[in-house]
C-alpha cells in the first residue's frame, strides 16, 4: 500500500510537472512576434470568425503556422461567448464557446485566410464544436460571411487566469 502511495505521489508530480512544461511552451509560442507581412496572400478569400486565443495573430501564426492577409474587430449578433467546461487538464479546467442567444453580441476578429488556413482551424479543433457561416459585422458596418466554429451548449465552467489573460 505504501508502494502505491509513493507511485501515485509520483506519478502526479509528473504531471504537474509537464503540464507546467506544456503552459510555459505556450506562452513562449504565443509572445513570439510575428514577422511584417511582405504583401498579403492573394489566395486569402475565406473569412474566419475567432474568438478565444484564436483572436489573437501571433497564436494563429506560431502555433497553428497561419498567417491572415487581414484581420479586424468584428461581432456576431443573436450569439454569445461562454466558458465551458471540461478543458483539458485542471490547469485548463475550461475555454471560450461561441453559442447561439437569442438578445446577446458575441465579439471576436474576422481574419481574412486561404481556403488551406481555414481547413487547418477546422482540422485542429475538437469535435466538440459545429463548423458554420454565420454573418459578421465589421466596424465600418460592412457584413461578411465568415466561417466559425460554435458550439449548442455544455457545462458552465471557470476559465484559468492565464487563459484570460491569453483572450485580454
């Protein structure tokens, strides 16, 4: 029994520590700086939607190695962003969603890709989330149709602090 225990005890204080190897990777990927765009992609003709760390250009570039020829503020109107649960670890006990309500305004950026960036976002995400077009609002006022990714509905859950502070 004491053996056990000492496995376990162990075993959780590699776990701690490689998820602590995994967030510290992270946050190097996702402050590395984005080198200057020479000129924007030509192929760049499908709109994505992103909320989440997927807002952010250097996360796009470093982790998923996509580049968007454009990206700006844009909402979502009759759909919010929640915090569901579960994540993937305790560490990351819950991310960002994109749901549909019916009074509410979700905010995000619309990123202008290639057809193979979009399928690169689609291909990584979990199966958790639908794919879709829905319409986006730019500042100027303008109306896109971008493709997101959302999900019906799930379990409430409570986002870590460095997630947050990924999304701020």
């Amino acid at each position: 029994m004491r053996l056990l225990r000492r496995m376990l005890a162990a075993l959780m204080v590699f776990v701690l520590v490689a998820a602590g190897v995994f967030h510290a990777r992270s946050e190097y990927l996702i402050n590395r700086p984005v080198p200057a765009l020479a000129r924007a992609d030509a192929r760049a003709d499908a709109y994505y939607f992103a909320y989440g760390t997927n807002m952010s250009s250097r996360y796009l570039f470093n982790v998923r190695d996509i580049r968007a020829a454009q990206s700006q503020p844009g909402r979502v109107d009759q759909h919010e962003i929640v915090f569901l649960g579960p994540g993937v670890n305790a560490l990351e006990p819950a991310f960002a969603y994109l749901v549909k309500a019916e009074t509410k305004t979700a905010h995000g950026v619309l990123h202008r890709l290639t057809r193979e960036d979009l399928e690169k976002i689609r291909n990584s995400e979990r199966a958790q989330y639908e794919w879709s077009a829905v319409p986006v609002v730019t500042a100027d006022g303008s109306v896109v149709s971008a493709h997101t990714l959302w999900r019906a509905a799930g379990p409430a859950g409570i986002p870590s602090r460095r997630y947050l502070n990924l999304l701020v």
